[in-house]
C-alpha cells in the first residue's frame, strides 16, 4: 500500500499550497483566507518510483466551535488513517499556543511526525527555525511551499524509510477509475449529507449552514466490488448573491466537477421547492453533456399536499429532463438513498453505449417509414444512414440530403425513437445532421464529367435502395 501522508496544522499555515506541490495539481483552492479548506482532500503523488497519497485538512486553532468544531474532527480523522503526518508551523507567525496544543496531540498519539516550517522564504533558515524546537517534534524543516524550496528534499526524507514497489506488487488504487459521480445542487440542499449516507461515513463536514463545502472533494470507494470516484461540490447560488472571493473559487470547482463527472447527481430541496438556480444548474449538466440522476431530498415528514405538490411542479417544469430517473429520498435517515445506485449504472451504461452503424441505419430507415419526413420545394427530405459519432454524451450522425431543412418537430421525432428503441435512459442523446457531397466536389482536379458521372450513380444506389 502507498504510505499516507496527512498535512495538518493551524489554519492558513500553507497546508493546501503544499498538497497542490505535492500532487503537481490544483486540485485544492488556495487563497490568502484561513479556514478555506474544510473536508479532507485526497490527493496522489510521487517521488522518483515511489507513490503516495497526500491529505490535505482543515486548519486546527483549538478553540472550534459550530462548523469549525467539524473541520477539526475532519483533520483529526486524517491523523488517525495517516502513516506520516507533516505538521505545518508559520515561520512568520512564529509559535503560538494552537502550535503547542497539536504538538500535544500528535505526541499523544506516537504518529510518526515531521515539523515542517513553512513560509521561510526571503528568511535565515537558522532564524526562522530556532524558536519551533520548544515544541520537541525533532528538528524543524524548513521549506517554502509556494515556491517550492526544499519540498522535494523533505519528501525524499520522509519517504526514505519506505521501501520502493515492486513490479508485482498490486496496488489497488480507485483514483480515476469507475464512475465518476458528481453530487451537484443550491447550497444546504443537503449535498454533503447524501455523500456521507452513500459512503456509510462521516467523510465530509455536515454543518447547518449554506456554503459548508468549499473545494470539490473526490472520494475513491468501492462497492459490492464495484469502483466508484464520488465528488462532492459546493452549492451554487446566483450570481448577485455570490460576494465572497473564496465562494467564487468555489463555484469555478463545481462547473469543473460536473464536466469532469459521468453522472451527475443533482439534488433537489422538497422544502423549498423548484426555484431558477435548480433549472440553471439542471441546464448547465444538460449543455455539458452529463448523464443525470435527480434526487429530491428532505422527503421525510413532509405533508401529503406539500409532496403532491412536489411533483406536479417536476413534471411541469422538468418535463425536458423526463429521460432522468426521478428519487425521492431522505439523506439524513437513509430513505431511498441505496435506489440511487441502480439509477446511476443505468444511466451511465446508456451514456457510454456503443451501437453499429447497420443497426443504427436500420433504425433509421424503420423510422422514416413509419413517419416520412417532408417535402420541400416538391423534393422529400432524405435521411440516408445514421452511424455513432461519440459517447458519453451518445452522439448520433445521420446523413441524407437538404439535412438543413429539417423541421425541428422530426429532430424530436427521431430522438425520441432513438431513445425508446435503443432503451437510452439518463442520459441526453444528441443529433448531428450532414448532408450528403459528392466525392469529387472536393477534388480541384476532377473533371466537369467525372462529377456528373459520380452525381448519376448516387442518384441510381438510392433509386435501387427506394423500391427494397
């Protein structure tokens, strides 16, 4: 197994600028704001030939309470699973009380622990160190992870003990593979409470308060032997409510999560109802191309008219979505969050399903005689073939000729018979049209009459194929 690295210390120390050093990503926000990271984050290194993964926690000050209480649990949870902790003092701060009461914890806890002093840039590292060995870690180790100095020294040190993989050796690792889900929604709709229930884990800090989630937390599991990166987001609100420059940070990670995701998890509040920012978001997972789930949360102890309600407002409103498979759950006790599974291997088999162009064709041709497409200027619309163009989100190629005069009306017609017949569910299916060229329209050098002779013989294969 890769040994694990946990990176903890008070807040806005440089814990997050050292995992970005650490794993070569960006994976989590960095800003001159304490408290910024809040649930563990995941990361994947490596040195020369050895790997290792890297935790990244939220800052530890002693005196928690509310949401910060949590963040520490978070971090102390991090220092139980960890095989070496890296404990991160600030050269320019210099040594506090917080300091000594980690020092404290970490000693009780006999972890194999390094002091690390960060932010010694521009300082006499003899300076910047002396006053770090009251708190009797060892010998502090200078660095300056935003730029880099001695990180890759420190690491070859820490690293030293652990003996290099052999070739052999199986490393079962999850990160970036399987399924790929994305948890998406308004703020406090209840995102982090559902990854919790889905994992069978206090992962990620629960707090009753919109905003909690900050960074978009990766979380590589498995089930019933299956693999699966789940990934929970921060809630988006509307752009004029948005002022705080670490929720802006907050929001760019999300949109990239949902690209990044294969099916995205979009969580509704009963409560509260339908409101713009759920269709904004709901029209954002559609224009990337994601596969969609739909979970309305808070279902539990809500009235009978309150939930009928409910569903008129969806089906009215989201009646473009009907493809989705629709839950209604409880995250906070579990109702129907296990129903969730079977709906996102659905929905990500059809995204990433591959079909034959003869059998795509068939349908194609099937589809047209059961409902012709129509005439303009005395001349029917041809649709000659269809093949696959791409997956994930399915995209369908038909080619025929005067493509550009078909009615939107017969676009719909032939989604939704795609979609029936092939048993697409949970995924939007997209259409690309091509009109159909002549070969040697394209060639500078083809004579007046080869054109003429290649046109003669396109129209003679689709009189053949008309009276099959």
């Amino acid at each position: 197994m890769n040994p694990v690295i946990a990176l903890v210390g008070r807040p806005n120390v440089g814990k997050s600028t050292l995992f970005n050093r650490l794993t070569r990503s960006r994976d989590a926000i960095v800003a001159d704001f304490p408290g910024l990271t809040r649930d563990r984050q995941y990361g994947n290194g490596r040195l020369g030939d050895k790997p290792f993964t890297v935790i990244d926690t939220g800052g530890i000050s002693g005196d928690e309470q509310g949401i910060d209480a949590a963040m520490a649990e978070q971090s102390l949870l991090a220092i139980d699973e960890a095989d070496i902790v890296l404990f991160l003092v600030d050269a320019r701060a210099g040594l506090t009380p917080t300091d000594e009461a980690i020092a404290q914890h970490l000693r009780v806890n006999q972890k194999k622990t390094w002091l690390v002093v960060n932010k010694t840039d521009g300082l006499p590292e003899e300076t910047a160190t002396v006053e770090f060995h009251a708190l009797g870690l060892g010998e502090p180790y200078p660095i300056a992870a935003s730029h880099g100095r001695n990180v890759t020294q420190l690491i070859e040190l820490v690293l030293e003990p652990f003996p290099e993989p052999s070739e052999t050796e199986a490393h079962p690792e999850l990160d970036g593979k399987g399924i790929r889900i994305g948890v998406v929604g308004r703020p406090n709709v209840g995102k982090s409470t559902l990854v919790n229930r889905l994992l069978g884990e206090e992962r990620v800090v629960v707090f009753d308060e919109a905003g909690t989630t900050r960074d978009a937390i990766e979380i590589p599991f498995e089930r019933r032997g299956k693999p699966y990166v789940l990934v929970d987001t921060a809630g988006i609100r509307r752009r004029k409510n948005v002022s705080l420059i670490a929720e802006k940070f907050s929001i760019v990670k999300t949109l990239d999560a949902i690209k990044s995701c294969n099916v995205a998890v979009l969580v509704l509040d009963a409560r509260t109802g339908l409101v713009e920012q759920d269709l904004h978001l709901l029209d954002y997972v559609l224009n990337t191309g994601r596969a969609l789930v739909l979970a309305v949360n808070k279902w539990d102890g809500l009235e009978s008219e309150a939930k009928e309600k409910m569903r008129t407002e969806i089906k009215r409103r989201l009646g473009f979505a009907d493809y989705a498979d629709l839950h209604f759950i409880s995250a906070l006790h579990g109702t129907a969050v296990g129903d969730l599974y079977p709906s996102i291997e659905r929905a990500f088999k059809s995204a990433t399903a591959h079909w034959t162009t003869n059998r795509l064709t068939t349908l194609l041709q099937d589809a047209v005689k059961e409902h012709q497409p129509p005439m303009v200027n005395g001349r029917r619309i041809k649709l000659k073939m269809a093949h696959q163009g791409g997956s994930n989100p399915p995209i369908i190629v038909v080619h025929g000729n005067q493509i550009n005069q078909l009615p939107e009306a017969y676009k719909r017609y032939l989604i939704n018979t795609f979609r029936k017949v092939l048993k697409v569910r949970g995924t939007p299916i997209r259409f690309e049209f091509r009109s159909g060229a002549n070969p040697f329209d394209a060639n500078p050098d083809a004579t007046d009459r080869e054109k003429a002779k290649a046109r003669q013989l396109a129209r003679t294969r689709e009189a053949r194929r008309s009276k099959r």
